[in-house]
C-alpha cells in the first residue's frame, strides 16, 4: 500500500476542509451574522435554540453536537454529527479582524470520514460564505 496522501487528508484529524473569504464589514457585524440565530441556522440547520456555550448540546434539522470554545467575536469550536454521518466532525469558526472594516470569516472543518465529506463540505461552506455575502447589511 503505497503512503501518498489524499487532498485534505491528515496523519491525525482525518480529512479536512477550509474555507474563507474576507468582507468590508466590522468584526462585530462579521461575528453577529455567524452566530445570530439566524446566522446559525444557515450553516448549522434550523433550530429552536442553540446556547453558545461551552459544554452545551444542540440539535438542529441538520445536525447535533457540542459547542467547545466561544470566544466571543474570534472564535467558535464545535463538534457536528450531520445526519446520516456515522461520527462528528469538528468545526471550527474564525473571524479575523484584518482592519476596521475588513473582516475574514473562515469555516474550518476536520475529522471527515472521507475525500466524498470533503468535497460535500468543501462545496457546502462556500455556498454558507456566499448566502452571507448575501445577507451583508448594504451601506
């Protein structure tokens, strides 16, 4: 068996993915559309109410796991089972202050079960940062 590695596959986190785009908006503005509820529903799934604390358990129409880290406008680490899947992933997100009014959101995501996830989520995350796009307060 022959030892090259697959695109986005890793010695320890499995397969992996990472998507980002940087926007003209403020940090806050960026945090608020990712973690609003209705910012989690776009890319978690649809829910009742997700607690952006650590340790807490949601479900959503997509999915379930646990929030790990919140760092409230920089960072936020999760585990997400989606359904059908036969483990969780880890999803962590950033916002990345690069000015005041310059911002990148990045969507990173590993322990996929394989190069198919990898590519389904590959696609799934950049159409997350387009329909955010989309929501973008215009000036």
């Amino acid at each position: 068996m022959d030892n090259q590695k697959i695109i986005g596959q890793t010695k320890t986190v499995g397969f992996q993915v990472g998507v980002r785009r940087t926007f003209s908006i403020s940090q806050e503005v960026a945090w608020n559309l990712v973690t609003s509820q209705d910012g989690l529903s776009l890319w978690l799934g649809e829910s009742m109410n997700i607690i952006l604390e650590p340790g807490q358990k949601y479900i959503t129409k997509l999915g379930s796991g646990e929030i790990r880290v919140v760092k409230p406008l920089q960072q936020l680490r999760l585990t997400w089972q989606k359904v059908g899947w036969e483990k969780a992933s880890t999803v962590q997100v950033r916002i990345i202050s690069i000015e005041s009014n310059k911002t990148t959101i990045s969507f990173h995501q590993e322990k996929l079960s394989d190069q198919n996830a990898r590519e389904e989520m590959k696609v799934y995350w950049e159409k997350v940062l387009e329909e955010i796009k989309e929501r973008m307060p215009r000036n």
